[in-house]
C-alpha cells in the first residue's frame, strides 16, 4: 500500500486525524472552480486524478475516488449540460472501480500505458474513451503515426476522442505530420 509515494506522504495519508477534512474541502473548491470555468464559457471539463497510478485500490477507494464522484456529482448536479471527462493517469487496476463509482463522468480519458482494448471491455461499449496514443509516437515518421492512430481508433472500437494518453513531450516543437486533425477521423 501506498509505495510509490515520497516517504512521509502514506504515513501523512493514514494517520492525519484532519485527512478527510482536507480532501472534502480541496472537493469543494475543485467543485466550484470547475462551474466557475463553465460560468466563464468552458463547454467541457476535465477532472484528472494525477494521483491514480500511486495508490493501490484500497487506497484509491478511500483516498480519491469518493472525491472525485463527489466533484462530479456535484458539477453535473449544478451544471448537467456540460461534459465532464474524467482522466486517472495510471488507472489501469482501477477501472473497474471507475466504471462503478464515477459512470456519471461523460467520457472516460485513458492513459498510453493502458491497452485501449483492455479499456473498452472494461469500462464497456456505451463508455466514450478518450486517448490514448502514446505521446513518444509523435517522434516518428508520418507512416508510423499514421498506424498508431488507425490502431487506437479500432482498439477503441467505438465511442471514441482520440487524443495523447497523457501529455505532449516538451521537446517535440511540431506535430510529426504534414496531415491534419481531420486525418484521424
């Protein structure tokens, strides 16, 4: 449990008596941030869990998850028109979690490390998927860019936001391709 972390932070996470408290008000502020993006003309917002991959899912059930529903929750309580992706970065272990807890999400975002064949039967065929080509595939040639997002497309078989499974590598100034967006349709 919880190994992955700087030393002091799981023993700060199990033993702060205030824990819960801080996590239901950072809920809160994150709640209201997100309908003040959307009062200031956001027509989608993303809640990214960068925290996924460093829990393991008894700690993620108790740390984040119930968090995280209640942002969402609570914005499409006050906001229902507006979609609303969910991302964990490195929540591969964990979307059987999500799909139960968090189905209220409109589009589900998923990481490169995860195959998104995997995502699909998982989180289901009426789940909009986002993602997930890996970042480090804009550093080839166009053909094999072109391959890595047809093979994305069709692993995602269905509902689908093609989009980088997490973050564009700083070093790369331009896209790989002399194609455009449209080309991955």
């Amino acid at each position: 449990m919880l190994t992955h972390m700087k030393p002091a932070t799981p023993g700060w996470m199990l033993t702060w008596v205030r824990i819960s408290e801080l996590l239901e008000n950072l809920t809160e502020m994150v709640s209201q941030y997100a309908i003040f993006q959307i009062d200031s003309g956001a027509q989608i917002v993303q809640l990214f869990d960068s925290w996924a991959h460093h829990l393991a899912p008894a700690d993620y059930a108790s740390f984040s998850l119930p968090f995280s529903r209640a942002v969402i929750e609570r914005v499409k309580g006050e906001r229902p028109q507006v979609p609303i992706v969910f991302f964990a970065n490195g929540g591969t272990g964990k979307y059987h979690m999500i799909r139960e807890h968090l189905g209220m999400a409109d589009v589900i975002g998923i990481d490169w490390a995860t195959d998104m064949s995997d995502a699909r039967e998982l989180l289901g065929s009426e789940v909009v998927l986002q993602g997930n080509l890996d970042p480090a595939v804009l550093f080839a040639e166009e053909k094999i860019i072109r391959e890595a997002v047809n093979e994305c497309c069709r692993k995602a078989a269905g509902r689908h936001i093609l989009n980088l499974g997490h973050g564009v590598i700083k070093v790369r100034l331009t896209f790989g391709t002399s194609g455009s967006p449209s080309d991955s349709r």
